[in-house]
C-alpha cells in the first residue's frame, strides 16, 4: 500500500483551501536568458508565514480530533516548520509548543514567537531539537508534528506541485530543496501521476548530503554549517526516503557559492527574497545549466526567511564576486601628493572609491614605498579589468583581494 497517494494529495488541497495561498508560479523571462532553459518559479516565501511549510503543517493540525487537540502540540524545526505549526496551531486554538536548535537565525525564532507558542532552545543541529521534541511529547503527552516524515504532512505539501503544473502544464522537470525529504516526496507523488514522464530532481547542500548518501548507500560526510540551515538534516525521514528511492529521478548537490548566488539572483532578477534553501533549486539550474539547458524546468522558492545579517553579506559577497565591489592593494611611492594623483585617477577611470587604507610599515616591497588598499565600486568584471591594466600601464604595481 502507498504511503502517500494522489487522492490523499488532492484531498490535503481540500482541506487546506481558503487557509494557505495559492502562490504564482510565473515565468521568468531573464533567468529563462540566462540558463538556456524555460524556467518558472513557484513562490511559495510569499506564504503568510514565508514558506511551503504552512501546508503540510496545517493538513496534520485539521486532522486532530477534539480530543487530541485539547492535549497540544509539540515540533521541532529549524525555523520555517515551527513558524507553519505555531501561527496555525494559534488560528485553530490548539496550544504549541516548538524545539528549535541553538543555532537557528534569530529572525526564525523571533517570528515564531509571534504566535505564542513555548519556544524552547536546544541542541546544536535539527536532529538534536527532533530528539528532544519527541522526549517532551512523550513526557507531556502532546501530539508530536513531525516537519517531514508524516503522511499528512507529505500530501499537504505535494500540493505544491499540483498548483505548479496547473499553472504551467508544459513543465518537463522539477528542481526541489531537499532536506528531510517531505516537499520533494508529496511533489513527486503528484507530479508523476499528472505526468508519469516529468523528471524530478532533488536539491540538497553538499555540506548536508542525507539524502543522496542514504539513497546512494554511502556515508555521508558533514560540513560544519551551511547558508541552506533549512535543509541541514543528517538523517532523511524513514517515509520520506522510500518515496524518494521509487519516485525521484536524481539527488544532486549544491555548493555554497551557488547557493548564495542563487539568494543574490532571486533578489536582483525577482526582486524577491529567498533564503538559502529557498534558492536551492536556482542554485542546482547555475551550478549544471547544461543539463537543464531547452527544459521546461520548475523551481520552487521555497521559503524567504532569511537573516538580515546573513541576507546582507550574502549580498555584499555576491557583489565581490561579480567585481561590483572590488579591493585593489596600490603600492605607490612614499611621496607628498602622490595618492592625490591616483585618486584622482581612479576618478577618472570612473571608480567610486567607497573606502581605503593607507600602510606604511607593513608595506612590503620598499621602506619608501606605501601601500593603498582601496574598496571600490565598479560595473564589473571589464571596467576591473580596464582600471588595473591602466594603472599597471603608468608604472604602479597592483592586485586585486577577493574573497
């Protein structure tokens, strides 16, 4: 017997109608340009709480009975899940109680105690705060929410892709964050009864592999942390992971330099804010354009809760990358005027100089020479290009300092 039918999916848009949006899925004309393939992009960061997780998160909540309601629910979730639980838990006056870990980003705990439930702090990674949950519910006696390895949590969210193919039939792949495996696992269930021929790829961070290593068969090898916290999961769910092994076509892995590319893209390109695992599935179509290249590919943004310290070096590095924001290290001779000249050259050669530093001592070439370390504003990689090769031209020696 099926863990997760279609008819259960259709059945969890039913319940879930009128209560969660149906987000746009549009085309976007430039991302389309710049990968060689046909994309859309589902939004689902323009949920009341900012992810796909209100959908799953409501279908199990609708299903309680009074009885159950009345003993309360307990989650544990890096931020997006707890979020979901708490607002609707609130909405259908059933009291909540969300383990988040340590590390979770500061704004995903303060939005999720904005709904009133006990928030409590504990372990260091997911899987820490899921153990934890689990003990405390027990104890209490309160109904555990699992963020994946549900069924009705699977069907709520495998209503994404119902509302992704109505809105673009045409639609031959899907690119799907990964993490616990309860997104990709409801959207491939429904994707591949509307279209048995849809290709549906998985998205996970290289640094969190759970997912490709347990369906590979081979250890997994962990990174310290990732900018995709969402989809940070050691342990992919026992249900999840056996709808993954029969109805997913592939399991890729995703660097963090695409991912946070991915987060500036959406925000430049979409005007629209993702958070890393959000970006994952843009991150998955920059990093292999090849391979996607003529598809009609889906990507799901699927949530835009992000850290504004963390949104804002991600900006600022995705601007060193591109050369819009550059450091050059100028050494010059020693000598009144001098750094007047070159300024007013830099100027010329249309730079904005944002800010700079004079060293003497550390200088290391002559005892009568400075070196000048300016940040500067650029168009790019050509204008870089063009200003180091006319400075070098009059006799000053220069690099460029990137990340």
């Amino acid at each position: 017997m099926a863990i997760v039918t279609f008819d259960d999916i259709v059945a969890a848009r039913k319940t879930i109608e009128g209560q969660v949006s149906n987000t746009p899925c549009l085309r976007s004309r430039t991302l389309s340009d710049l990968t060689g393939a046909d994309v859309w992009v589902k939004f689902e960061n323009l949920q009341f709480t900012a992810s796909f997780k209100e959908r799953g998160a409501l279908n199990k909540l609708a299903s309680l009975t009074h009885s159950e309601r009345a003993l309360g629910v307990i989650a544990a979730s890096a931020g997006n899940h707890a979020q979901a639980v708490a607002y609707h838990a609130q909405r259908l006056g059933i009291r909540a109680t969300i383990v988040m870990p340590h590390h979770t980003p500061n704004t995903k705990v303060e939005q999720t105690r904005v709904f009133g439930p006990e928030v409590i702090l504990h372990g260091d990674i997911y899987d820490e705060a899921e153990a934890h949950a689990e003990a405390m519910g027990r104890e209490r006696g309160s109904i555990f929410v699992h963020p994946f390895d549900d069924p009705l949590i699977i069907a709520g969210q495998g209503t994404v892709a119902l509302e992704m193919l109505e809105s673009a039939p045409a639609l031959d792949t899907l690119l799907v964050p990964v993490g616990g495996g309860g997104l990709i696992s409801g959207m491939a269930v429904a994707a591949k009864h509307i279209n048995p021929e849809i290709c549906v790829v998985g998205v996970e961070s290289a640094r969190f592999p759970a997912m490709h290593a347990a369906l590979s068969g081979k250890p997994a090898q962990f990174g310290a942390t990732t900018i995709a916290e969402g989809i940070a999961v050691r342990s992919p769910g026992r249900l999840t992971q056996e709808i993954v092994a029969e109805s997913v076509d592939d399991v890729v892995l995703v660097e963090e330099e695409e991912l946070e590319q991915a987060v500036v893209m959406f925000l430049e390109i979409e005007k629209s804010v993702a958070e890393g695992a959000g970006a994952a599935g843009l991150a998955a179509l920059l990093q292999d354009p090849a391979r996607f290249a003529g598809k009609h590919v889906g990507i799901v943004l699927t949530g835009g809760n992000i850290d504004l310290m963390v949104l804002s070096s991600v900006i600022l590095r995705g601007l060193v990358r591109s050369r819009r924001l550059v450091r050059l290290i100028i050494e010059l001779p020693d000598l009144p005027g001098t750094l007047g000249q070159v300024c007013a050259q830099l100027g010329d050669l249309d730079c904005n100089i944002v800010d700079l530093r004079h060293q003497r001592t550390f200088a290391g070439s002559s005892v009568r020479a400075a070196e000048v370390e300016f940040l500067l504003q650029m168009r790019g990689e050509t204008q870089t290009d063009e200003v180091i090769r006319s400075l070098t031209a009059q006799g000053y020696t220069v690099r460029l300092s990137g990340l």
